[in-house]
C-alpha cells in the first residue's frame, strides 16, 4: 500500500530535536514522571515507563538521571507534580492540530497555546473537535532502502496492522497501541532498526499545503513546539 512521504519531515524534525537537545531531555524527563507517577517505577510492570526510558537512552540521557527522576515520581524524592492537558485546533487551510503538553500551571499553558495558534494563523478548538482525525497507534518507520518484504513478513506475523511504503521508499508499520512493544521487539530481534518508534496519534486523511500556506504552517507548528510545556504537536498537513 503506498503512502505520502514522509521521510523529509521525519529528517526536519529529527533535526530540530538535535539542536534543541536540552529540550528534548526536559520533555523526556516530564514523560518519564508522568509514566512512573501513574503506572509505578517498574519498567517491567510499565510499558509507558519502558517507552519514555527508551527515548531518554537515545537522547544520551545518563542512566542516573532516568533513576533519579523515576524516584522523584514515585515519591522517593520530592519533585514537582505534572499534568497531562490536550489542546485542539486548526492551522492553515484548515488543517488540524493536536497539541500534548505536560504543566505544572494550567493557566500558564492554555494561555500560551491559545496566543502562538492566534498570532500565527491559527484558531483553538474545543475538547474533540479535531482528534476524531487521528488514530492512536504505534508507529515504526523504516528508512529507504531496507527490505520491504523482511519488513512485511516480520510485522505482520509479530502482529502488526499494516505495513505502508511512502512514495520516497520509506516503509511504515502500524500497530495497535497495545501490540507497539512486541512488534517494535519482534522487528529489531530480527535485525531491523527502525529511525522512528514510537506511539502516536496519526492523522487518518492528510491536507496538502504548499509555497506561503505551508511555510506559515510550519511556522505555526515550529512556535508550538518551542513552548516549554509542550511535549508533542500532532498535524494532518502534508508540507
């Protein structure tokens, strides 16, 4: 099944992330005390807590400061208190936008996201009047060049809901949320070392915007993802 491509965006945002390194550790470390705070500090018992190590490991995070924040969340060490809140909305033409924040100020935050959608072309939205365009799954993407066929027969048999090629090669794996980790295992076990692994919310349909259109759209989503609280921005635009 072909598919968009994807892999200049992936290549865009990985990039941004290496230089924007302190940033990508202050986001995982929130991720990592939210996970232990609600599932506990056994990674074994946690599939959410082995996720967010998973990504601290490959932001070179030292294995002391995963320790140390796992036991801030599970009441070891005292530290501050994070809540998870969701924001909805539209960028340009009409695209939509998922943003995931972690807070310690409620207030702080809204007020924020509400400015940089207002000032950049965009418009907030009420709770559900975007996310119906996405589905929450796993993701893998593997680069172009790696074998399709090995990609299929391991992911389909590990479980896997659809392997899709982009139309630039690469090759995409969709699991159920609940199937991520085994298929994500099942796929490196046999060799296969995927750029992106995680779960996600995936837009469902795709909006196509080029020249000014997607440029401000990018700047939109350039700005969300600079707020401090912000952890993660969700789009249907395909730039």
């Amino acid at each position: 099944m072909a598919g968009h491509s994807k892999w200049a965006n992936i290549q865009h945002r990985k990039g941004r992330q290496d230089e924007k390194r302190g940033k990508v550790w202050t986001r995982v470390i929130r991720e990592i005390m939210v996970a232990a705070r609600t599932g506990g500090g056994d990674l074994s018992a946690n599939p959410r807590l082995r996720l967010a190590v998973d990504k601290a490991k490959a932001a070179n995070m030292p294995a002391d400061t995963i320790k140390r924040n796992i036991d801030k969340a599970t009441g070891n060490l005292e530290g501050v208190s994070y809540e998870e809140i969701r924001y909805e909305g539209y960028g340009i033409g009409g695209a939509a936008i998922i943003v995931d924040t972690m807070t310690d100020n409620r207030v702080r935050t809204v007020a924020e996201v509400r400015h940089a959608f207002s000032k950049h072309g965009g418009n907030m939205g009420t709770e559900g009047s975007v996310s119906f365009q996405f589905k929450h799954c796993g993701q893998l993407i593997f680069a172009p060049g790696t074998s399709e066929d090995k990609v299929m027969e391991v992911a389909l048999e590990a479980g896997a809901e659809d392997v899709i090629t982009d139309e630039d090669g690469a090759i995409e794996v969709l699991t159920a949320f609940g199937d991520f980790e085994s298929v994500k295992n099942a796929l490196e076990a046999a060799g296969l070392q995927p750029e992106v692994a995680e779960v996600t919310m995936r837009a469902e349909n795709t909006i196509e915007l080029a020249g000014e259109d997607a440029a401000k759209m990018q700047k939109l989503l350039d700005v969300l993802e600079d707020l401090d609280d912000v952890q993660e921005v969700y789009h249907n635009a395909a730039l």
